[in-house]
C-alpha cells in the first residue's frame, strides 16, 4: 500500500509518501517539503493572517497534486499546534477540507507524543526497555515515558524551538537580556511537568526525535566529536553558549543548518539542555523515526485489525 502522511506544522508543510503493509517497515518512496513558519502569520489576536492563509492554501494544495501524481492510495492529513491554537484555526481547516477533499485532522499535545513515542519503540524494539522520548518541534515540546507502545506519561508544553524564537529572542546576534528571559520561560514552563517525570527519570534510554535534535546532535559530533547520533549534557551546554553568540548568518553556515533552522536552532538548544539538566539526562540518543512514522504505523496497526 502506498501511503501518504501530509504533517502542518508550525515550521514546514511535509509530504511523506512511504509504500508499506502491515506488518512492514514502512519504506520512504517520495518526499515533498514547503517551508512556511505559519507562527510568523499570527497576529495579535492570535488569528493567522490572510496572507499565511493564503500560503497554506498554496502549500497544502501542491502537497495534494504530489500526492495524486506518485499515485497515493490513502492521503492521512494531520496538523499540530500551530493550527490547533490560532483563533481562526478551525475555520481554516474546515475550508481547506472541502476546497481539497481532504480530511485534515488536529492532533492534541498529547496525541503528538503518543505517536511519536509509538515510532520511537517500534525503532529501537522492546528490548531497549524503558524509554524516554523528547521531541522540538516548531510550536510545541512533547515528552513520553513508558515500557510499552503506549506510555505511561505523554506531555506537551508550548516550548517549540520557532515559538520561543519569536516570542523571546530579538537581535542579531541574540541579546543577552532575551537569552536570560528565554531560559526563565523554559525552565518555569518544564518546573510544572517535573513531578510526573522525576520518577521516569532511571528510563534505560533517553530518546531524541525531530530535525531540531538532529541537527543539535550533528553539531555535537561536528564541534566535540561523536558520531552525529548522541547529544550529551556536556556537548549541548557548550552548543547552546556558542550558537547564541552567533548571529544568523553565522548560525545559516554550519553544516546541516537552513536558513529557517538557523533561526530557532539557539532556543532548540537552549530546550535540549534544560530538558536534559532537569531530568538529569547525560545522553540523548537520535531516532530517525518520529511522529509522522508514528501516524503510519497507527494506521497500519488499524488497518489490520
């Protein structure tokens, strides 16, 4: 079967297209992108911009002629948070449903963990036992625990990388100032979910999964040795001082880094090492899989039974 996953996020509006069955590994066919920072779109109100309307429209409905044209059999559209807490965000869903006869879902914070810890077992299997799993996306942070594929804890807080960028972070490079009150978000944000997350602490292996942990990851091998696949406690500190004292064009550069990543990659940092500090985390190891593979795997699941 070849399957479609078509994920709105904060950041990108992504077409995965893998051919899979159940049971199977789901094998990547075809890959569409578009970069669009819908958070860039809202306004004070909270409402995104017609002109942020209008660029989703466009994004989404490229999305689905690539879709049709490598002959996609099921299209599973699904968006995060940044549709799911902008004031005109379900009218806008409801129009792009019937203009493209799709049926685009809003998945909750915790929905978005579970997924993504559900991709995270299935990769590493049960013989890595209790995992921990940490996912940066663009408008949301989400942290998952357990044993089994479904975890005991799932949370999401608003502490995505483009979120915290564009509510905190002004200057080029980064002021100081912004950088202290950044940090003080984070840490008050991650001081409300620490009671139900101290006792999974002792997990056999602490997870990472989204491309602002990669790309952390690849500039902890690059700058401190490694393999490009952990991120340590130790490494993550030194990134976080060092990317902050960079200006964009600096940070847009490095190996791995976009130019829309190279905007968010300072709080991503910033996230990874108070997550990592707090829980008291030496390494984070990368999965490659993560909610999008997530969503498939739920559906195959689903579709065999």
């Amino acid at each position: 079967m070849r399957l479609g996953v078509l994920d709105v996020g904060s950041n990108t509006v992504h077409l995965q297209v893998v051919d899979t069955h159940p049971g199977a590994r789901p094998n990547p066919t075809f890959n569409h992108k578009v970069e669009l920072r819908l958070t860039d779109f809202l306004d004070a109100n909270n409402q995104i911009a017609q002109e942020g309307i209008n660029a989703l429209r466009t994004a989404i409905g490229d999305a689905v002629k690539q879709s049709k044209a490598v002959q996609t059999e099921e299209l599973l559209p699904f968006a995060t948070s940044a549709l799911r807490e902008a004031g005109n965000g379900a009218q806008i869903i409801a129009e792009i449903n019937k203009e493209f006869d799709i049926d685009l879902q809003v998945l909750s914070g915790e929905e978005e963990a579970k997924l993504t810890f559900l991709a995270a077992r299935r990769w590493f299997g049960w013989s890595a036992g209790r995992l921990l799993v940490i996912d940066i996306g663009g408008g949301s942070l989400e942290i998952a625990s357990g044993v089994d594929e479904a975890p005991e804890v799932a949370i999401s807080l608003p502490l995505g990388a483009a979120r915290l960028t564009k509510n905190h972070l002004v200057g080029d490079p980064y002021t100081a100032k912004s950088i202290r009150a950044l940090r003080d978000h984070i840490e008050n944000n991650l001081e409300s979910v620490l009671p139900a997350l101290v006792h999974h602490e002792s997990s056999d292996r602490a997870i990472a999964t989204s491309k602002t942990l990669r790309t952390l990851a690849r500039l902890c091998g690059d700058w401190y040795g490694g393999s490009n696949k952990t991120i340590t406690l130790d490494a993550i500190r030194k990134i976080s001082t060092k990317l902050s004292e960079m200006d964009l064009d600096e940070r847009t550069k490095l190996p791995g880094v976009s130019a829309n990543r190279a905007r968010q990659i300072v709080a991503g940092a910033f996230v990874t090492e108070s997550v990592m500090r707090n829980l008291d985390l030496d390494k984070l190891e990368v999965c490659p899989w993560a909610m999008r593979e997530g969503v498939i795997l739920k559906f195959m699941d689903w579709t065999e039974h």
